[in-house]
C-alpha cells in the first residue's frame, strides 16, 4: 500500500513537473505574444500619426491650391476684359483708318 502511495506521489510530481514546464511555456509564449502587441500596437498609433500629418499636410496643400486658383482666375478675367477693351480699340481704330482711308482717296 505504501510503495502503491510513494508511486502516486511520483506520478504526481512529474505531472506536476510536466505542468509547471508547460506553464513556463505558455508564460513565454504569453510574453512574447504580449511583446508583439505592443510593437503592433506602437506601430499603429505611428502610423495614424504618419497618416494624420498627410492628411493635414494635403489639406493645406488644396487650401493653398485653392487660393493660387482664385488668384489665377481673377487674373484672367482681368485679361479677358482687357482683351475684349483691346478688341473693341481696335475696331474703333480699323473704323477710323477706313475713313481717314476714305478722306485721303
């Protein structure tokens, strides 16, 4: 009876050994998972950061866009209507030769 009590108890010390072998396992694969998360992790929020500054970088890249166009389109009104008053001085004046034209014949 005693040898059949000393043999559980063997058996359940290298259950126990088996067991503690295998929690430190899992204790290092828990770690090294934990560590991975944690550069995911970082690596995210680096990246949203990255992301955040494009995105303001080309807000302000439109923004200036934007501006440089209104700035470019008034100027070619302005063109267009000198273009036109241009257009109509040479009119008047394509008017005028013909008659000085005229008055010379």
């Amino acid at each position: 009876r005693l040898t059949g009590q000393q043999q559980e108890i063997n058996n359940l010390i290298q259950r126990k050994n088996a067991v503690d072998e295998e929690n430190a396992h899992l204790k290092n694969e828990f770690s090294n998972l934990n560590q991975k998360f944690k550069d995911k992790s970082q690596e995210l929020k680096d990246t949203e950061e990255c992301a955040q500054k494009k995105e303001e970088q080309n807000r302000l890249v439109i923004k200036n866009l934007e501006e440089e166009n209104k700035g470019l389109n008034t100027c070619c009104a302005d063109l267009l209507n000198d273009l036109e008053k241009l257009r109509k001085q040479e009119a008047q004046w394509e008017t005028e030769k013909s008659g000085n034209d005229a008055r010379i014949k």
